[in-house]
C-alpha cells in the first residue's frame, strides 16, 4: 500500500501539472477519481478505448448519526476480472479504509 501511495501521488501530481493521461505499458492500472465537490453513487459507461482498465471513482463521504459512509462506484470489464476478484479487491479496500 505504501507503494501504491507513492505511485499514486506522483502519477497525479504529473497529470496535473502537465494535463496528460500517463500510460504504463506494462503495468495495470486502476483508474481513481475523487469527486468530493459532489455527493456521487455512481458512474457509468466511462470506457474508451484508451482507458479500459478497472476504474474506481467517489465524492463526498456522508455523515450519518452512527456512521460515516463513503459510496464508491468501481467499474471493470468481465474480461478482465471475474466478480469473485471484484469481491476480494473491494474486501480489501474496506479493510485497508477500516484502518485509517
């Protein structure tokens, strides 16, 4: 995860500063956006042919009187990955944001 962190925010800070998409062609990648200037539950049809790869997207965390909830929307196309490795991969993103 420290690794991801790492990749994650120079990756971003390098398409801000340039307005470009970063490619790595031998890597996979999961697309990420953070949309906290809206309360969003969903996104769809967001696949081109550049960007195909499983993408994980979210807004606004909501406050509740027990809880705080964050609604993600994670997109992915069955030839890449089966709803079992869909399962796993948001399974452990719950425990991974269980720990902050």
């Amino acid at each position: 995860m420290e690794q991801f962190g790492q990749d994650y925010t120079n990756l971003t800070q390098a398409a801000s500063a340039s307005c470009q998409s970063s490619f790595v062609d031998d890597a996979m990648v999961i697309g990420t956006s953070a949309m906290t200037a809206t309360e969003l539950d969903c996104i769809v049809n967001q696949y081109t042919d550049q960007f195909c790869n499983p993408m994980v997207m979210w807004g606004r965390y909501r406050k509740g009187w027990l809880r705080t909830t964050l609604p993600i929307s994670f997109q992915f196309h069955h030839v890449q990955m089966d709803g079992g490795h869909v399962a796993r991969f948001l399974d452990k993103l719950q425990k991974t944001i269980n720990t902050i």
